[in-house]
C-alpha cells in the first residue's frame, strides 16, 4: 500500500490517497488486497448486522463489509476507518479517532452470525479492523516538522496505544505500523503529512458453515 502510495507524487501531479478519506484510500488498499489473495477480493459486499454482547447492542440491520477476501486458506473480512492526527499536539483527537475505532469493533462484532453462514471452502474466517491514521500539519512543510514528526513517534505508539482502548480495554490494538513518508514526498505537498499509521484489531478465528474439518 505505500508503495503504490508514492506512485501519486511524480513529474506530473501530486495527490495522495491518504490525504483524503476512507474512499481514496481504496485507491491503493484494494490493488494491495487484490495482489495479496490472488484475486479473490470483494470490495462493499452486502452483510446483514446483528449484536448483542457486553460491548455492543445492534438491531439487525443491512450494511456493506469493506473488504472480504481469502489468503493463505483463510476468509477474511476486513472493516476500514481513517482518521488524521496532529502530531504537533499531545492530544488524540477523542471525538473522531477514538470513535472510529469503536464504530470499526462495533460494525466487526455485528458480523459474527452473518460469518457463521459463509460457504466457502477455508478454514475458517478472521475478521480485523484496519484504522489508517494520516499524521498531519496545516503548516507548509520544512525540516523542523519533519524532525518534529520523527522525534514524536515513540510517544504516539503509546499515547495512541493508550487512548484507542481507554473505554474498553479488550479493544487494545493487536498491530500498530507507521510508514515514515519519504521526505521528497513530505515537501511535494501543500501541507505536512509526514506518516501513516496502521493500528489493527484482529479476531480469532470463526468457525462457518463451509469450513474445512
């Protein structure tokens, strides 16, 4: 994905997927997806939700999955966010990153009968929220916030860490990733979008109907 990222910055334009929201970021995710899994990738697949746990209250309704897809004999289902953080302030941005996140688990959690149900012939479903998170400045971009940004990482893995499960701590991240943006990049582009992270919620293993014994 952040190779085909850099293919947006050249001689001819500069626009980059991550500098938009969830619907860009298809642009490159689903390429990725679909050279991972040979193919087998559905993307906006119709679901019916449904959940009643100690987490979540959901009347059944429709929905769209994300992404659905098979890799190394497994189905996937895949729910993406995408969100933007300063990384000029200490502060994660509650009202919608930390919303997100919940509304990611909440739309995972709704899934497990309508998984129960699949037909295809692996071993089972895993099903993983995918939270790409833009680090970003209004500032035009220069070598003090390009420093700025580099020198911050440590504490954003713990503060986001930290503030992605403060209201409920079964949702703790399982896989965080952050791409440090090239700085050719970095200074192609209006403001400050130095890193892309990547934090994951990932699930065990779901047993469905055409599972193989």
């Amino acid at each position: 994905m952040a190779k085909l990222c850099t293919k947006y910055s050249n001689e001819t334009f500069c626009d980059l997927p991550y500098t938009y929201r969830e619907r860009q970021l298809d642009s490159v995710l689903l390429p990725a997806l679909s050279k991972l899994c040979n193919s087998m990738v559905f993307a906006e697949l119709p679901v019916k939700r449904e959940c009643n746990n100690r987490h979540f209250n959901i009347e059944e309704s429709s929905g769209r999955l994300d992404y659905w897809c098979i890799y190394k004999g497994y189905s996937f289902v895949i729910e993406l966010k995408h969100s933007y953080d300063c990384f000029t302030t200490p502060n994660t941005r509650e009202e919608v990153v930390t919303e997100r996140w919940l509304k990611m688990n909440e739309q995972l959690q709704s899934l497990d009968k309508e998984i129960k149900h699949y037909e295809e012939n692996t071993k089972g479903v895993i099903k993983i929220g995918l939270h790409i998170i833009t680090s970003y400045s209004d500032k035009a971009p220069d070598n003090q916030l390009f420093l700025q940004f580099q020198d911050s990482i440590p504490l954003t893995f713990e503060r986001m860490q930290k503030d992605l499960c403060k209201r409920k701590t079964s949702l703790k991240p399982n896989l965080m990733i952050c791409w440090k943006i090239p700085k050719n990049i970095v200074f192609n582009s209006e403001h400050t979008f130095p890193g892309l992270w990547a934090f994951a919620k990932i699930y065990p293993v779901i047993k469905h109907k055409g599972a193989i014994e």
